[in-house]
C-alpha cells in the first residue's frame, strides 16, 4: 500500500519513495548491475545518481578512517556541494590506517557507493560521487604524504574514535608512549599513525612555503577540535618545538557536532538493496533522513561552501556538542546496555517497550537537560521528541551490539560528565547512575538469562575482569581511573551504584528501571 502522505529528506529535501509493503514481484524485479562509472547512467531509472563531472571536482578534503558514517554524513553534504553545482571544489579523498577492506569494496566502483536513507515512512536511494580516490596508507604512506601535501588538499578531517587521539584523561596531554608514535619519530617518510602523516605533511607545506590545512575532527568527543590540537601539536613537539609552534600559529582546528544515526551494513541489506535498487554495492550505507552538522567558523585555507546545503557555521559549537553527546549519546549508552541485558536485539524494539521509553524520556528530561545550556537557535523540547522518534525508528533497526561497543570510550565522555556534574550539585542522579550500573552488569559478559553478550572494547579483558570480581561491588571497576577518575572516592554514588547492581541482580531489569524511573518522578 502506498503512502498518501509525502516525507522529504532533511539533507536534500527530495522525495523519500514509500517502503514496499511486500517484496518486488519477479517481473519488476530491475536487473542488478555493477556500480561503476560507466555504469552509473544506467543506474538514474531505479536511484539518485551524480549529473555533474567527477572529473572536474578538485581533491581539497583528505578524510582518515572512511567508514559507515562518514559515508552516511559528511560526503553526502560535499556531494550535495557538487550535484547543486555550488563549486567542484571540493572533491574527497578517504585514507584508511588499519584495514583494506573499504579500499577493496571502493576502489573496483571507482570509488562510488550508493546511501539509502530510511524512515517508517519510506526510504530513497542515491549514489555518492565526490569521493574521487581512496589510500590504504601502509601500502603507500608516500602517496599519502604527497596528497596532504599538495596544494589543492586544504581540510583533513578525521574519524578516529575518541580513543585515537591519545589523550591521557589525567593531564589533558598528548601521550606519545607507543611504538608507532616512537616508529613515526624515527621515520617521518613512512609514518604508521594519523598524527605522523598530519604532522609530516605540515612541515613539508611549512618548508615550501604552502599554507596549511585546517583539521576538522568529526568525533563523538567533547571539544573534538581542542583534542586534535592537542594531539597534532602534542606530536609535532616530540619532533621540533619551532614546528609544533608554526602549527599552534597557523593551523586551524575547529570543534564540530555531527549527527547521523548509521548502523552497521548486514550481508543481507546489501543484498536487499541489490534486489530493489538493481545496484551490486559492495558496501552500501543505511542511515537515517536526518542529519545535522554544526562546525566552529575557523578556516585557515578556504571554507567549504557546506552552509548552502545545511551544515550550520557557529563562532562556538560547544553547546550544540553537549546537548548531542549528553542526550543523544548518553542515551544510546544507557539503552544499550540495559536493553541489552533485558535481551532485546536492537533499540527500536527497545523503545517500543514503554519501560525503558519511559526511562529515556525521564532520563533526558529530569537528569540531564537541567544541566544543558540551550544552543542557540534549538528548542530542547523539540530537538528530545525528534530523538525518541529517531530511537524507535524500526526501519533504521539500530542493533545494540553497535550502541555498546567501546563503552570505555563512550561512557567517560559522554556519561559521566552529567553524572559528575549531578553530584557536584546536588542533583538528582539516580537514572544516570542505573546506566553506569547497565554497563557494569553488562561487562560481565551475560544478559539476564544467561546468555551471551558480545563485549567489543578495548580494554574488555580488564574490565570484565574486573567487573566479574567485583559482582554486585562496583569499586573494582571504579578504580579505573582513566574511566571514571575520582567517582570511586564519593562514597554516595559508590553505595547508589552498588544498590542498582543489586536490583539488577535481584529484581531484574525491567522492574528495576521501573522503579527507578518512578522514583525519579516524586
């Protein structure tokens, strides 16, 4: 049955097609191609595809460790800058540090892959073109150094993780204890990690007299320019004091908030969209119709043109960083390890039970947004209900593995600090406490019946060590101090903890996040 009612993309603002109600009959099953360039005109009758000249676009972006939501996120919108003949300047080029396998799936589709935005409404189809090129560095670190170094390349953005930045939580600096960081000083030419060949590029640009690239980290952490700062100038000193000073005066390093739901691709919604779309992807994207970036106005070679399709360009995105990671983030950690524990699959189910819906709903709205300042221009009631939509979107099915995976990254930035902050005002905390003792439970490596769940961190073998010893006693696991710093020090929190471990225990989750829930109400 076909929808009466018409969805637009938040992206693009073009037609999101209804979802079938039943699978394709065999006659209008469309053949399935190979999705190449040469291909890509025939591919215009099923999906979206590029019309301008990708030859034409010019490589200004290096982007390091291309994955799912890269590809969901950030190359849509500089696709959008293309396909709107804004400019061609600003073609992409994706390194990746770890693994070939994005290279293996890019390379033989010259580098295009086909995004598929879904909503309970519907879902549309397109094929993103502005990627011109992608590296595995350890096959070719001087065909990086070269890209970085040419002149057209004038923004690296990076999506490493929070932990990549090697940050030490205890002093705020760069640790620059590793054998690759240790590699990367003794061979400039043939560095291993991200911070080598940023750092490397920035002295070649410096001695030939090159501007030098802004650095845009787009990582879930807080003042994500501030950590790439200090991770890259951290670096460069190991090397020379007069560089890391040319890159602390010169290179600019902006926050920025984005916001992309974007699971992991299965085997088998690769294949659905070969059998509705016609499109043999290797890799295709699934993701969300909404979609937002915010980005710090600072620019050392060049602005993007993104304001024209939708990114929002602020003097400081602080705001809009804490209201994301503290309601969105904090979120997904905490039904993520409590759903997952109740033995649910995937957070749409978990929010069409109206406990943990509830939970969420009290959660964002009692704990953690009398902490917020509001960002301008964002109605915080607004922006909570467009989340609960987004959580219980089933055409998404966002899977909790996903949700839980390096929960040791995840919790200390994007939990934790509204629990400290609750303590240190005296606020209520219980909710955000129950979520600090979902992860401590799930660190045991079993949901409530027994069966096993996949702890994907790390730092698992420690933790769940420790977590496993401890039982219904957090401190183990609180004297952690990379995590969780001086929380194991306040007794209060450590008895309330302790007691939410214990009704997981005894009670289950459910009841016991009903009666956390309703005690938060009186």
């Amino acid at each position: 049955m076909v929808h009466e009612r018409r969805r637009r993309d938040a992206l693009t603002q073009a037609e999101i097609l209804p979802l079938p109600a039943a699978p394709f009959p065999a006659a209008a099953l469309p053949e399935i191609r190979p999705l190449t360039q040469a291909t890509l005109r025939s591919h215009g009758e099923q999906l979206t595809v590029p019309t301008y000249d990708r030859d034409a676009l010019i490589p200004a972006v290096v982007h390091f460790s291309v994955g799912g939501f890269h590809r969901a996120h950030q190359l849509l919108y500089f696709d959008e800058v293309a396909e709107r003949r804004i400019s061609a300047g600003w073609g992409v080029v994706g390194v990746g540090l770890h693994s070939r396998t994005m290279k293996d799936a890019l390379a033989p589709q010259d580098h295009l892959y086909t995004v598929v935005e879904r909503s309970p409404d519907g879902e549309r189809a397109r094929v993103v073109g502005v990627m011109v090129d992608y590296h595995f560095a350890p096959d070719a670190p001087g065909r990086v150094l070269d890209l970085l170094t040419h002149p057209d390349t004038r923004m690296v953005s990076l999506t490493i993780t929070g932990s990549g930045y090697r940050i030490a939580p205890a002093t705020g600096t760069f640790d620059g204890d590793d054998e690759d960081i240790a590699w990367d000083l003794a061979h400039p030419d043939r560095p291993r990690t991200v911070f080598g060949f940023i750092v490397e590029a920035l002295d070649r640009r410096r001695r030939a007299g090159l501007p030098p690239f802004t650095v845009v980290s787009c990582d879930n952490m807080h003042r994500n320019g501030d950590a790439a700062r200090t991770a890259v100038v951290g670096f460069a000193r190991l090397r020379n004091e007069v560089l890391a000073r040319w890159i602390t005066d010169r290179v600019s390093f902006p926050s920025s908030m984005v916001d992309r739901i974007t699971p992991h691709t299965t085997p088998g919604e690769r294949e659905a969209v070969a059998r509705r779309y016609g499109v043999d992807d290797r890799w295709p994207v699934i993701t969300e119709p909404f979609s937002q970036w915010v980005i710090e106005d600072d620019f050392c070679n060049g602005r993007p043109p993104l304001d024209q399709v939708g990114v929002r360009f602020v003097a400081d995105v602080g705001r809009y960083e804490l209201m994301k990671t503290r309601l969105l983030n904090a979120s997904h950690c905490a039904l993520g390890y409590l759903g997952s524990l109740a033995g649910l699959p995937s957070l749409d189910l978990v929010m069409a039970d109206p406990v943990f819906a509830g939970y969420a709903t009290r959660l964002m709205d009692a704990e953690v947004t009398p902490l917020l300042p509001p960002p301008p221009g964002i109605d915080l009631g607004d922006y909570k209900r467009t989340l609960l939509r987004r959580f219980a979107n089933p055409a998404i099915a966002d899977g909790l593995p996903r949700l839980c995976r390096r929960g040791s990254t995840k919790i200390p930035h994007h939990l934790l600090p509204s629990l400290r902050e609750a303590l240190d005002q005296d606020r209520p905390h219980r909710l955000l406490t129950l979520a600090v003792a979902g992860w401590l439970r799930y660190l045991r490596g079993t949901d409530e019946a027994g069966r096993p769940v996949p702890v994907d961190d790390p730092h698992a073998e420690l933790l769940q060590g420790l977590a496993r010893q401890g039982g219904t006693d957090p401190r183990p696991v609180l004297g952690v101090g990379s995590i969780f710093g001086d929380l194991g020090e306040r007794p209060g929190f450590v008895a309330g903890l302790r007691d939410a471990l214990e009704r997981l225990d005894r009670d289950g989750v459910r009841a016991t996040v009903t009666a956390a829930t309703g005690a938060s109400l009186r």
